[in-house]
C-alpha cells in the first residue's frame, strides 16, 4: 500500500531500507485504530504493535496494547522500530 511505500522511502533515507526484510518488531505509539500496525502485520513479516492511551477498540490484527507512551509496558530493547506520527505535541 501506499503507507508501507512511504515509510520504506523513509527508511532508505537513513539507511534502514532492508528493516522490513530481517523480520523486525515494530511499536507504533499513538496506533488508534490499529490501521497502521494491522497492515504491517498482513503485508510484511513484521510483527506491528499497535500502542494507545485511549480505549478505542482496535482490530486484533494490530496487537493492541492500551498504555501510555510515558510508561511502556515493554522491557528495554523490545522493538527494533517505532512509530509515532504526531503523538508527542504541546497538547499531551
């Protein structure tokens, strides 16, 4: 999908085109809906986490963890990617 092009160029820009290619665990902090993590899961061999604050019932498909991003439920070293679009601004 679109997306998942995106965040390859992304990646290819800092050098990390070949992370989606050695299996990798993804956080994706702020996740809503799971959208992002769901679609990870069923087109690479990611493995997504779909992480939010809020009680907003995401797909099953994005392994839904409900926390703060302040307080990760995850011991050190857990992802090897993260994402977050726009989650730390100046109203949290």
């Amino acid at each position: 999908g679109a997306i998942l092009r995106i965040i390859e160029n992304a990646l290819s820009k800092v050098g990390k085109s070949d992370l989606f290619q050695n299996h990798p665990v993804i956080l994706d902090i702020g996740g809503g809906m799971g959208r992002f993590a769901a679609l990870v899961n069923q087109n690479t061999t990611a493995y997504a986490t779909s992480l939010d604050i809020k009680d907003i019932r995401p797909t099953d498909r994005a392994n839904p963890v409900r926390a703060s991003a302040y307080h990760l439920p995850f011991p050190d070293q857990t992802f090897d990617f993260i994402n977050g679009r726009g989650v730390f601004d100046s109203n949290i």
